[in-house]
C-alpha cells in the first residue's frame, strides 16, 4: 500500500515539475535597490565606526578614561 502511495504521488511530481526557461529567470529590479540598499547600509555603519574609534582614541589621548597615567605608573614600577 505504502509503495503504491509513494509511486502515485512521484508521478505526480514529476508531471507536475516544470523548470522555466533561462530567458524567464531574472532577479529584477527589487532585488538590485534591495542590494544598493544593502551597501548604503554598510558604508553608512563603515563610517559611523570610524567616527566613533577616532573619538574613543582622543578620548584616551587626552586622558578620559584614566588609565593614561595608571599604565604608565604600571610600566615604570616593571621595568625598575
């Protein structure tokens, strides 16, 4: 019985399955703005990054966070 079902319905499919033609596959518009889309989004993060490593490294030139001063007393108590 369970062979019989498993024929009938693979027939089924195969009568069923038609590959379209190469002509008819394309990606469309949709798919190239949502692809812009995509390195828009990844340059506007690129840059919003960089920003915000520049700002973190003046920070820490300057002395914000504090640990200017305490790696440098570190360093010096090692190497004396």
């Amino acid at each position: 019985m369970h062979a019989l079902a498993a024929t009938v319905v693979n027939t089924l499919v195969r009568a069923e399955d038609k590959a379209p033609e190469d002509k008819d596959v394309v990606a469309g518009w949709t798919a190239f703005w949502i692809f812009i889309g995509l390195i828009v989004a990844v340059v506007v993060i690129g840059i919003a990054l960089t920003r915000s490593l520049r700002t973190a490294q003046k920070a820490k030139d300057a002395g914000v966070y504090g640990d200017g001063t305490s790696a440098d007393a570190t360093d010096a108590d090692r190497t004396e």
